[in-house]
C-alpha cells in the first residue's frame, strides 16, 4: 500500500510540474504578445493566440489576466525570443526556442545541456535545412467537413488539413500564420489552439537504447526555465 500511494503520489507531482512549467511558459508568451503588440487582444493577434494556447491547458482565466496586467507595467521584464540550434548524440539534430530576460544564462545552460551529453551548440541558421517552420492551428472536427474546410481556407495560406481524432489540424507556412488567423475568426470557427511549431523535413534513425538516451537529453532541456519548446528530427 505504501508503494502505491508513493507511486500515486510521484504522478501526481509530475503532472502538477509539468502543467505548472505549462503555465510559466505561456506567461511568457503573454508577455512577450503584450511589449510587442499592447494589452488589448481585439487589437493584437498574437495576445489572442496566446490566450487560446493558454486556455487549452487549462490555464485559469485569473492567471490569465495577471500575465496579461503584468506585462503591461513598464517595471516587468522584457523577455527575448533566442533560438539556439545544435546536434546531440548520435547526429540527432535539436533546436530550442527561448524566452529569456538573461542571455547570457540561456546559452551557457544549452551549452552544458549538449556538451554533457556528447553534443555540440551550432551557429544560428545551421539547421535550417533540417526544419520547416509551420503555422498549426487545431479546430473541432465535430459537424465540419474536411474537403469543405480544405476549399475554404487554401486561399487563406493553407498547406495541409488532417485529421486527428475530434480535430482537424490545419498547416500553414510561418508567414501565413496571421492571415489563417484572421481567416478561421471570420469564418466563426474556434481555434483550440495555434502554435507555431518545427516540422522535420529528414529524420535521423536511432535503435531504441540510443533514442532514450537522447529522449533524456531533451527532457533535461526542457525543464530549463528558459525553454519554450525543443524539436528533434528522431524518425
């Protein structure tokens, strides 16, 4: 019974963390919404995707507007958007999107992630190759008509539709993604989220024992304060 209730109890923790370093980073994204475009979401697009993004992970409503409020004053911390990008073990290639008030920690802390590991810190741009970046907006599947949807939205940016269990999953390239935006608003159809994500364009092929170890390398990375998202190209 012990063991249970220490096993229960450990799950527990690691769901509150990761839902707590959830909500840290979409702090951030709030934030960096609100110097870059003000703190009225009628007026700012990117605020609003982050309040989307922030209520699909449940997100209180309070904490919400706190970011939002906290960000306005001009004592709050001026947060910057830092990509760093490198190889770990095995050749796998890994990019890491920051947000980060000292970039100088930031850096420093990738460095040791990678260098631990048997890895190297690349120069900016180094995996472009390996990377598309891509709008990604989920809606709900539910009463919508995927070749319906399809014709509706190409004209909009659109690249690719899927479906994903009771969702549609909509691509879009990087510099379409406010255009889509404003698209799916018009057209009345709420986004779950939208995120701006890293899609692998090769895939490096590691045995099950080396993937782990490589699994762990990114884990440690993201539990970095100063991460906001870390993409791989393991098949």
């Amino acid at each position: 019974m012990g063991r249970s209730f220490e096993k229960r109890k450990h799950k527990m923790f690691a769901r509150w963390s990761k839902m707590a370093k959830g909500f840290t980073k979409m702090g951030k994204e709030i934030a960096i919404a609100v110097k870059a475009g003000g703190p009225q979401p009628d007026a700012n697009p990117r605020l609003r995707m982050a309040m989307q993004n922030a209520k699909a992970i449940n997100m209180p409503k309070d904490r919400i507007e706190a970011a939002i409020k906290r960000a306005s004053e001009k004592s709050s911390a001026n947060f910057e958007e830092v990509v760093y990008e490198g190889y770990g073990p095995y050749g796998v290639a890994i990019l890491i999107e920051c947000a980060t008030d000292n970039p100088i920690r930031t850096v420093a802390n990738i460095r040791m992630y990678l260098t631990r590991a048997e890895g190297t810190l690349g120069t900016s741009g180094s995996l472009s190759f390996v990377f598309d970046r891509k709008g990604v907006f989920r809606v709900s599947a539910e009463g919508r008509n995927i070749e319906e949807l399809e014709l509706e939205l190409i004209d909009h940016g659109m690249d690719e539709i899927e479906e994903d269990e009771n969702e549609l999953v909509i691509y879009t390239p990087f510099n379409d993604i406010g255009g889509m935006q404003k698209a799916l608003e018009e057209k009345g159809i709420a986004v779950i989220s939208a995120e701006k994500q890293r899609i692998p364009t090769s895939f490096k092929e590691l045995t099950e024992e080396q993937e782990e170890e490589v699994n762990k390398l990114i884990e440690q990375i993201e539990e970095d304060d100063d991460v906001q998202a870390v993409y791989s190209n393991i098949k």
